[in-house]
C-alpha cells in the first residue's frame, strides 16, 4: 500500500509544476566587442654595403720566338675500324680491321702462334684476302668464343669476310661467290641411344 501511495504523490507533484509560460526566460548575453588595434610598422634598416677589393688581372706570360718557332701539335689522324661477326659449329667471333701493315691477332696472340703453326688453318684464315688481292694491306684483331680452334678460325674467317665487304662493297660480289659470306651450317650430328655413335651401331653376337 505504501508504494502505491509514493506513486500517486509523485504524480501529483508533476502536476503541480508550473507550465512552461511561466519559467523565467534566460537574459541573453552581452557581446563584447574587441578593437583590434593595427601592428606599426617597424622600419628595418638595410645593411652597410662591403666593398670587396676586385683581383688583379693574371699577368701575360711572355712567348719567346724559340718557341715561336716550335712546329704546332697535331692531333693524330682517326683510324676507321669496320667491324664484323661469324659463327662455326659452337664457336663464335667477333672482328675489327683497320688500314694497316698485315697484323693478324686473334685472342690478343698471333695467327701462326693461335694455330700452333697448322697451315691449312692459317690458309683457311687468310682466304678472305687472297680473294680480293688485299694481302698485307688490313691489320686484323679477332675475338673467338666456343668449339676449337678449327671451328674458331672458321668463324674468323666470315667475320673478316663481312668486315671487308663494309669497308670495300665492290669486293662483296666476289666474297659471295666463293662463299665466304655465307655461315657453314655443318654440325656434328648427335649420338642416338641404343647405338655406339651417330649412326655406328654396337657389334650383334648370335650366341
């Protein structure tokens, strides 16, 4: 019974509140305003300029007539390089000739050292000049990679070919019919299972 009558006095209470006309309106609030004073300027004085005492001109030296007499330094005259590639079986090589007195090197040694005096390698190697008469007139220097030196003085023998016909185009028709121009396509063919070599096969015993 007592919480019912707590209840009901509650609710009396509330209304019992005064309404809302009635409440006290809040007073608004006074703005103040602040002046904003502007900055003065301040001056600011520029700096005192430093003279910098200018150097002296460099004093010209004096050309005597011995050394007036000394012949100019010329620049010595470019040398034209052509360049040209070859490939044989597994070797490669690159070549560079130049005008000169005949030098051939290949690997930075010379041929008849490279080829350990072998003279069909040294013919081979030589062909391209003998084909258009120009023996002795090119110095020749050969990089070779891959295979042996058989197949490497195959491939520096196209390269020279190629590296002539840029430098001379009027000794290309003859290059190309001697074939010299052209990459030999021969290569050893391959070992076959089963057999001894290529084509060998193993001995056949009946018994």
């Amino acid at each position: 019974m007592k919480k019912a009558e707590s209840k009901k006095g509650k609710k009396e209470i509330k209304k019992k509140a005064a309404p809302a006309e009635k409440r006290p309106v809040p007073k608004p609030k006074k703005e103040i305003k602040k002046e904003i004073k502007p900055k003065k300027a301040v001056k600011v004085e520029a700096a005192p300029k430093i003279e910098v005492p200018k150097a002296a001109p460099p004093e010209k030296t004096h050309v005597t007539e011995e050394r007036k007499a000394l012949p100019e330094k010329k620049k010595p005259p470019k040398i034209m390089r052509y360049h040209g590639t070859g490939g044989r079986k597994t070797s490669g090589a690159r070549v560079w000739i130049s005008e000169g007195s005949g030098k051939y090197l290949i690997n930075g040694r010379p041929l008849e050292n490279y080829t350990c005096g072998r003279q069909l390698l040294n013919k081979m190697a030589m062909e391209p000049f003998v084909a258009t008469n120009t023996m002795g007139k090119y110095d020749v220097y050969a990089d070779a990679i891959g295979g042996g030196v058989c197949s490497q003085i195959g491939a520096v023998r196209q390269a020279v070919s190629q590296a002539i016909a840029i430098a001379k185009p009027e000794h290309r028709p003859v290059l190309r019919k001697t074939g010299l121009l052209t990459r030999d396509p021969r290569v050893k063919e391959r070992k076959k299972f089963g057999q001894k070599r290529a084509r060998k096969r193993f001995q056949y015993s009946k018994r």
